[in-house]
C-alpha cells in the first residue's frame, strides 16, 4: 500500500520517515518529495508498505502523531491523476487566440 504523509517538518530525510513506519512492518520505500530547483523538502513523502494490514495499523496509528513538533497527516495515498500536458506560452501568438496579433487582423 501507498501512504501519503504530510506536514513533515523540512528537515525529515527519507531514511527518519522510514524509520517512522518500521515499527509497524516492512518498509518497500520511504521517499520526502523535494523541490527540483532548490532540492529542499516540500514537506511531504509517501511510504510504500506490502502489508496491507500493517500500512493500515501504521496509518490509525500515526496520523496526527507529533513529529518535530508538527502533528502530521498520514493517509492511503490516491492514485496519480493524469493531467494534460503543459503548453510551453512562451509567446503569446501562438496560442491562437486571445492577446493581440496583428498578423490576425
């Protein structure tokens, strides 16, 4: 099972998140999701757990525990939605619409 944990403090690493659900079962992985440009924690991660029964015995009895002085939210994680690619509007006239384009006229 997935679990999606949140307001994790910044300064929780992969390896203090696994720690936190080790007590519970096996640990598949433990990962704290980091901003691309800076690196830094985005204050949340997700725990893969193959133990069904235990993921939801670690989730009943974790969430809103403190962490770092933080109550934290565990929960199953959701499946990832499939979200429309983005468009590069980079230039305005090539959305072909909207904004003014005196090639139009």
């Amino acid at each position: 099972m997935n679990i999606y944990v949140s307001n994790l403090g910044f300064n929780v690493q992969d390896e203090d998140l696994k720690d936190f659900f080790a007590p519970y079962g096996e640990i598949t992985s433990a990962k704290i999701i980091t901003d691309r440009e800076t690196g830094k924690s985005r204050g949340f991660g997700f725990v893969e757990m193959p133990d069904d029964a235990a993921a939801k015995k670690a989730i009943a009895e974790l969430d809103q525990a403190m962490v770092e002085g933080r109550a934290i939210k565990v929960m199953e994680a959701r499946p990832k939605e499939d979200k429309p690619a983005r468009k590069n509007f980079s230039s305005r006239n090539d959305r072909g619409g909207g904004g003014y384009n005196k090639n139009r006229w």
